[in-house]
C-alpha cells in the first residue's frame, strides 16, 4: 500500500466509525427504548386483565 492509500483507509474507518455512532445513537437505541417500555406497558396492561386493576379490593357492600 501506497501513503496515500493508508491515508484514505484511515480517512474512510473514520468516516464509518461516526456514521455507526450515530446511527446506533440516533436510531437503534431510540427504538430499543421505545420497544422496552412499549413491550413492559403491555406486559402490565396483559396481566391486569387477569388479575385486575391494582388496589384494595371491592369493598362486599
């Protein structure tokens, strides 16, 4: 490999280094976050179809 070469590899890994961070910051992480509460929220929303809302129970009056 030629200077120049090594130059526009370096140049190139850099350039694919930033465009991974962002993309990992701007798009994956955003949707693993949302799918992590989403899949919780419905995880909770299943259950309390079974069990019931929470609190005390109905009072027997």
């Amino acid at each position: 490999m030629s200077a120049p070469d090594v130059a526009n590899s370096r140049v190139r890994r850099k350039r694919m280094e930033i465009f991974a961070f962002l993309f990992l910051t701007a798009v994956v992480m955003p949707v693993l976050a949302v799918g992590t509460v989403g899949s919780y929220g419905l995880g909770i929303w299943i259950y309390q179809m079974f069990a019931g809302p929470p609190g005390p129970p109905p009072s027997p009056h």
